[in-house]
C-alpha cells in the first residue's frame, strides 16, 4: 500500500526518481548518514572537550600554559581543512603507530593490521583538531563576555580557578555562545562530507558511488544521469540533523536565565500581530 | 575600638603599581575584629585598588597585607583569593545569572542539611523570606544588593569587604539599604571594609573611618571625630564642608576674622590656618559680631547664607531653615566649639 503511494508519487515528479522506488537504495544512502552522524558525533564531543580546554588556556593567568593554547588555536584554525584531513590520513600512514592495536576495546577500531591509522579516525582526528580551534575563540569570547565581577565573586566564595571556570564562566559562557557555537557544530557535520575525499564511505560518498555506477547512469539519455535526483536526496539528509541541531540551540538559548528573554520575544510578536 | 580586641587586618606601607603609575602608594591601616571602617575617598585615590589587593585580585609591589597576623599579599607571597576567606560585594552585585537567590546564596557552602538551614537564617535575617526560588533578574536592585551581601556572608568569612555598595541605588533606597546592611552586618559580627566615595555612607556606617587621597591614607578615626577634630587640611574636606581662615596664634587663642576663637590642642605661637564650618558660625540675634544676611539660599532641610561682617570679611554660614533669615537683615555670629588650627604651608 505505501510502497503504491510512493511509488505513484515518484512518478509524478519531474526527473528520474525511479531508483528511490528501491528499499536498498535506502539502506545504501542511510548507512552513509548513519556513518556521518558518528563521525560528527565523535567529533563534537572531542572538539568541544579540546575547544573549552583551550579556550581556558588561552585565559589562564599562567604564560606557560597560555602561550601553548595560543599556538594550537592560531595554527589549527588556519589550515584548510581539507587539507588537514589529507595531511592527518598520510602523515599517520608514515607512523608505525601498531602499539595503539594493543589498547583494548579502542585498538582494533584505530588502527589496521598493518599498525596504521584508520581512515574514520583520521578524519574524527582532523575534524577535532580544525573544530577545536574555531570553538575555543568562540567560547573564550563568551567568557569574556561574562563582567569580572561575577568570576571574581566565585573565587572569593573559596572557588579556585578551575573550579570558577568550570561551575561559572563556561556555563555562563555556552549559554551566552549557544548560537554561534551551534553554528560551528552544523558546519562540523556537514564537513563530514569531505571524508570521501580519502574513500571513506559517508553519505557523499554513497551518493557518488550511487550516480557514478553504469547500470544506473547509463540507461538514461542525457549525459548527467541521475546525479541531480540523488544529490537532492543526499542533501535533505543532511539538513534534517542539522536543522535538528539547531533546534537543541533554541532550547538552550531559552532556558533557565532566558525566561525573560522569551518573555520579551512574546511581547514583540504580540505588539507586531497587534499593529 | 577597645584596646582589649584583636587587629583582624593589618596593612603596612602597601604599593601597588600600575606600571608606572603608583595606585597605592604607602598605605598602612589597622583593623579590628568587629569593627566597620570606610575608606572614604574621591574616584582615583586608589581605594578600590586598595579593596583588590585585599582580596588577592593585585599584586602588592612593597609592604604587606596581614590577615589574623598571617601574611597574605607582600612582593614576596600572595595567597590566592579562594584561600583568604574573605567576602567581597560588587558595585553591581556580581550575582550568578543562571541560579536562584537560594543557589546564589549557597554558593560558598558545602551542599547540605547546613546549607539549607544557613540560607533560611539569612534570608529571614535579610527580610527576604519567599524570594529563595527566583532569579536574580527578577528582583529589585535594592533586593539583589541585600543577596549579594548574604551571599558573601554565608561562608562567614574572616573578613567582608564591601565596593561602593550603595553607588547604583537611588537616594531614598539608599538611605534605607545603608541601614539595613548595617544591621545585617552588625548581626552577623563581621569584621568588614567598605569603599565609597560619599560621605553620608561613611559617616552612617562606618566606627570609624579612613579618608584616602593620592594612594595613601590621611587619617583613621571615628566619624565623630574626623568632622571635629581632622589632622590636616586635606583631611578635613572628607568631613564636611570646609571653610578655612587665615589666623595667628598668639598665647593659645588663634585671632581671626570672626574674631578670636580656642583652637583644639596647643599650637605653636604664629600665623596658622584655622578651620570653621560653615555650620559651626551660630547665628543670634545679640550674642557676638555684629554682622549682615548677603544672600541665601535653601539646600534641603539647611540654609546656607553669604554673610559680611562690619570688617567687610565675608563667611559661608549654614543654618537649619527653620530661622529663615533674609538678606539684608542684622544679625550677630559667633562660634562656640574649639577650631581645628593647621600650619601655615611655607609658601
């Protein structure tokens, strides 16, 4: 029944939807989606992990660990990232790096037989390093944002840097960032797709091999075959979890100390709808 | 201040720098536990940067800071501001944004049943009942003024100090909020600093007071005295309005335009410079020198009047309005209390 209403709705649409009539076809693309969300996924939480880090650094009052924070961020942020994914997945290919097969649980999942690195670590590898860099600015912006005053009232109720930066100016911080850091988190994941440039097999990737295949490409006239069809599809799969994203953003952005806010944005659309 | 109570805080020759710009240049002041004393000053003598180092936020660059006779700023050491137990107000509060008063208030404190009973004693104590569970940006200034000073107390800290406090509040809100701190503090025995720039608060709050000027502090005594009995000049404008005669000292009296006035202590024979007033002149209407109304002109609940003498001499001399005096009317002035009596500066 719904494989009819489908099947009849492809149809009505102009270009060559034929091949999405296919269940696999699905399962091929979505394997790739699944595959990309992961490596976003890993890659959020080690960048955010590193980001704040940094961003901490970079504030410290300390030169020694200031000046080191500094050097990561200036040169990771100003490599392309392309380049730097290519770079992490050569370089590590030149490093007898077998020891790390050792570790349990992780090991087999890093490296190969050989003792190199795997591709999917490799851009997660890449992607943190680029990532980092760009998120520590933006937090340590929103620290900055965050009056002396209150970083000062927690030292002096016996918290100590740290702990000050921990249970105060970085929750004030992401609050205050959420937006932007959100932003940079939507551009993580669809940087994903440059992984397919060292074949790994993310949803781009899947979405090549798709249109690139003969017996798909060719039993059509004109030259493009179904490209177009299929990179529609490949980008509606990659808007949904971004648009997801930056839902978890609003939410963040309007709870606790944003009640008020929210409050004000009703009586601005009230006063609009009114007049 | 009893001789029998122990010195809470003790700062000696203190410099702090600013590059080359000395802030704190030799500032010594003494404190004892249970006392409240302000330092009173105009913006940029360096009494906020003074409040800093105390609390471990500058670095001293001579002297030292003690605290229960224990070092804790010098050039040498610097216990880091968690470790001080010292409480310190912010001019804008400095309240946690993202927690509840009860969350603000707890803060300092180890979380727990004392936690709980600690924050509902002073929240009652504060009159603040009810208010636990909203948000800082829902109070009124006057209410997040009363939690920022409830959250420094909760740890009960060795030592309170208080930055401008009353600056951001309205004058009606701040007589009020002057008052109720004073009992917040006064029941809670702290030992406490307070930095401002108006006199009122001082005079009001503080046992005794310590007027600041260029980095170094001028005088430390009670209010009472500082506005009677100020060591210099420069002193004495922090006490009130100052008018300052031209004099001579001759065998214990000091001979002046308003004639000749007892000056407190024994100065030394020769021209000096008496301090009267404008509110020690006490105008009457046959007791003292002969004099005529100038001008007036109403400040709130006083009067201050231009007056001349026959001499032609002229004085400021302000009087409760209640007399209502009008210019070109006769009247007699003379002054009752011992005269402050500075040195002449050799010019």
């Amino acid at each position: 029944m719904f494989t009819d209403v489908w099947g009849a709705f492809l149809d009505i649409l102009p270009g060559e939807w034929d091949i999405f009539k296919e269940r696999f076809i699905w399962s091929f693309l979505l394997q790739g989606l699944w595959l990309s969300v992961k490596i976003a996924a890993f890659s959020i939480l080690l960048s955010l992990l590193v980001g704040i880090a940094m961003a901490v650094g970079r504030l410290a009052p300390s030169r020694f660990i200031r000046w080191p924070a500094t050097v990561y961020v200036e040169a990771f942020r100003a490599i392309p990232l392309l380049l730097l994914i290519l770079y992490v997945f050569f370089g590590a290919g030149r490093v007898d790096a077998s020891w790390v097969g050792n570790i349990p649980l992780l090991g087999g999942i890093l490296v190969d037989s050989q003792g190199h690195l795997e591709r999917i670590p490799a851009v997660i590898i890449a992607l943190s390093l680029y990532n980092s860099a760009v998120e520590a600015e933006i937090v340590r912006a929103g620290i900055l944002s965050i009056s002396k005053g209150v970083i000062e009232a927690a030292r002096c109720l016996g918290l100590s840097y740290l702990q000050t930066m921990q249970s105060v100016a970085v929750p004030m911080a992401l609050r205050r960032m959420a937006p932007g850091l959100v932003s940079q988190l939507i551009t993580l994941f669809k940087d994903t797709s440059l992984a397919s440039v060292i074949s790994v097999l993310e949803l781009l990737r899947r979405g090549r091999i798709l249109y690139e295949t003969p017996a798909y490409t060719l039993s059509y006239s004109h030259g493009s075959g179904i490209t177009i069809e299929v990179l529609t599809v490949v980008a509606l799969m990659y808007f949904i979890p971004c648009y997801l994203l930056s839902l978890i953003a609003q939410r963040l952005e309007t709870g606790g100390a944003g009640v008020a806010q929210k409050r004000e944005r009703g009586r601005v659309l009230r006063f609009l709808l009114r007049g | 201040m009893s001789p029998s109570k122990r010195e809470a805080l003790c700062i000696e020759a203190l410099e702090v720098r600013y590059g080359a710009v000395r802030a704190v240049a030799g500032a010594s002041l003494s404190v004892v536990e249970g006392e409240l004393v302000a330092l009173l000053g105009p913006s940029g003598c360096g009494k906020t940067t003074l409040l800093r180092a105390i609390a471990g936020f500058e670095r001293a660059w001579a002297g030292e800071i003690r605290l229960d006779a224990a070092i804790i700023e010098s050039p040498a050491i610097s216990l880091a501001p968690h470790r001080r137990g010292i409480g310190l107000v912010f001019q804008e509060y400095a309240l946690f944004p993202h927690r509840t008063v009860e969350g603000n208030i707890a803060y300092g404190l180890p979380r727990g049943e004392y936690a709980h009973g600690r924050v509902r004693e002073l929240l009652a104590l504060a009159g603040l009942e009810g208010l636990g569970k909203r948000y800082p940006h829902q109070l009124s200034g006057g209410q997040q003024q009363r939690v920022a000073v409830l959250r420094s107390l909760a740890p009960k800290p060795r030592l309170l100090l208080l930055d401008e406090p009353f600056s951001n509040l309205d004058p009606g809100l701040r007589v009020e909020m002057r008052q109720q701190v004073a009992a917040l503090l006064r029941a809670e025995g702290v030992t406490a600093v307070l930095v401002t720039h108006d006199r009122s608060d001082a005079m009001a709050l503080a046992d005794r007071v310590a007027v600041m000027q260029a980095g170094v502090i001028l005088q430390v005594d009670t209010p009472r005295e500082l506005y009677f009995r100020p060591l210099s000049e420069a002193a004495a404008r922090f006490g009130g309005d100052v008018q300052l005669l031209a004099g001579r000292v001759r065998r214990g009296v000091v001979e002046t335009a308003l004639g000749r006035l007892r000056p407190i202590g024994t100065p030394p024979d020769g021209p000096c410079t008496a301090l009267v007033r404008p509110e020690w002149i006490v105008p009457s209407l046959d007791v003292g020198l002969p004099a005529r109304i100038v001008s007036s002109r109403l400040e709130g609940q006083q009067v201050r009047y231009r007056i001349r003498l026959n001499s032609g001499a002229e004085f400021s001399m302000t009087a409760a309005s209640g007399l209502s005096l009008a210019a070109g009317q006769a009247i007699a002035v003379s002054v009752h209390i011992d005269v402050p009596v500075f040195p002449v500066d050799p010019p």
